[in-house]
C-alpha cells in the first residue's frame, strides 16, 4: 500500500522508485513538464533541442520540480500517435543530456514498451502511460519486473477521437469503475500498490463541467488513500474556458484549479510552470503551520 505521512491537515505522499523511495519538497509532487514534440498545445513546453531541454530541466529542479516528465508524443484532443522510432528519436538524446546534470527522478509519457525501455536503460525512472497499460501490456510486466512506479491514466478513445466521447452516467463513479479494472490488471501482472499512481486524466474525454467535477472528488480516485493521485490542469482548455485566455495567458487559472486540486487531495501536480507552483505550495504548506 502507498504509505503518507501527516502534515498539517493534508497527507504527503512517498514514491517507491526502483532504488529509492522520494518525499516531496512542498507537501505534494511537482512534475514539470518537458515536450520534444514540435506540436504541444503549449508552445512554452516544446524543447526538441537536447541542450535546451535540459537547461530547461536543470531550472526546473531548481526551481522545486520533485519529478521531471519527458514526452515524445503530443496527446492534445486531436493529436496523432508518433511511431516508437520517431519518440526515441526524439526523446533519447534529451534524457541523456538530463542525466548529465541531475539525477532528479524522470518518468516518460509513452504507451510503448520499446520506447520505456530504451529510456530506462538511460536513466528513467516513471512509465507515465495515457492508456492505463491497455495498448501494451508489455509495458506492466516490465513494470513488475523491474519494479517501478506506473501513472495510469483514464481517457476515452484515441487522442484524434477522445473529445466525440464524452458521455457518463456519472464521470467520477465511472472512472472509478475504469481504474478498478486496471488496477486489477496490474495486480494480475504483479504490479504491487505502492507502485500504482492514478491520473483521472483533465480534458481526455471530458467536458467542462466534468474537469470541474473531477477535481471536486479528488480524494475519491485515491482509493482511500491507497494511491496518490495525480492532476495535470495546467494551461489546459478548461482552464481557458473559465478565464476567456489562450494557453499562453492560463498561468494565474492553472495554479487556482491545481490549489484547489491539492485542497481537495492531489497527491502530484503536472505542471509547465514549476517556479509558480512551488510558490503556492509553500503559501498552503505556510497556512497549515
């Protein structure tokens, strides 16, 4: 079982990596975000050059980042899949030059075993996966095997058809219902609890309301604390919505809906803006005292 620990009136959460176990510095995980795709819906998060991209993240440990997450493969509504050449070609000479200047713990957003492997084998630590291990179980023995932590993710669909399906007979009962189903598929493949991290996925396959609905019930997808959960609002649509701005102008939106996600029981923050959001985790961590 995930194991927290008390501070104030939140839980801080542990992750058991392969070698180490982590605390967060602030109370809840940051994950700053790296894309080495030319087409992330946030033109700030684009690093395809790998000296870029690890300045990038060097900054972004040092402005407070517990976790940084690579990604060759832009999963925006409407985006298509990249082939498993094409996201280590993208991402491997960028997690190399990572790994030249900090061991910050590293998880890749990849449905592939191929590719999570090459990366693992350079260094990573996390498989961050938006299909919840149902495009390739490969990926969850490997998992078990090599013992590391798995982000399982809820959408519905493909990213070029996710936004056409959006229909619940209730959003958070039914993506709990989803997760019990794959996390008993990881159990099967001896994936062990403390190993789980659960992502109900903001703006895959939901509207407005429900990305509000969801953050709302945060706490419900830890399954009673067993699993931290992960929220990645950040500069999002339905950020937009609510503020009438381009991705460019959704700082000041992201940090209010991620505040308020870790009020309601966020355990990992997936942000572009690192330096921001360890201000006002601080600021929370400050009014607990």
């Amino acid at each position: 079982m995930c194991k927290f620990r008390y501070t104030g009136n939140n839980l801080t959460p542990q992750i058991n990596l392969s070698g180490r176990t982590i605390l967060p510095k602030n109370g809840v995980f940051v994950m700053g975000i790296i894309n080495t795709t030319p087409d992330s819906f946030f033109s700030g998060s684009r690093k395809t050059e790998p000296q870029e991209a690890a300045e990038t993240a060097l900054r972004m440990v040092q402005d407070g980042a517990d976790i940084l997450d690579l990604g060759a493969e832009s999963t925006r509504p409407g985006a298509m899949y990249v082939s498993e050449e094409e996201q280590i070609r993208r991402m491997l000479p960028v997690l190399q030059e990572i790994r030249k200047k900090t061991d910050c713990p590293v998880s890749i957003d990849t449905r592939s075993l191929k590719v999570f492997q090459t990366m693992f084998d350079n260094g990573a630590d996390i498989i961050n996966d938006i299909s919840a291990l149902e495009d390739d179980a490969g990926l969850a023995d490997f998992a078990a095997k090599e013992k590391i932590p798995v982000i399982l993710m809820h959408k519905k669909g493909n990213p070029d058809e996710m936004m056409s399906n959006l229909c619940y007979n209730n959003i958070v009962t039914d993506i709990i219902s989803y997760f019990k189903e794959r996390i008993d598929f990881a159990h099967s493949k001896g994936i062990e609890d403390s190993r789980i991290i659960i992502d109900p996925g903001i703006g895959f396959s939901k509207n407005l309301d429900q990305n509000i609905e969801i953050i709302s019930n945060t706490s419900e997808f830890s399954f009673n604390r067993t699993y931290p959960v992960l929220i990645g609002a950040s500069r999002k649509t339905c950020i937009g919505q609510l503020t009438g701005k381009p991705a460019e102008n959704r700082l000041a939106g992201t940090l209010a809906a991620h505040q308020l996600a870790v009020q309601y029981g966020a355990a990992i923050l997936r942000v572009h803006d690192v330096a921001e959001t360890a201000d006002m985790l601080k600021v929370l961590k400050g009014f607990e005292k």
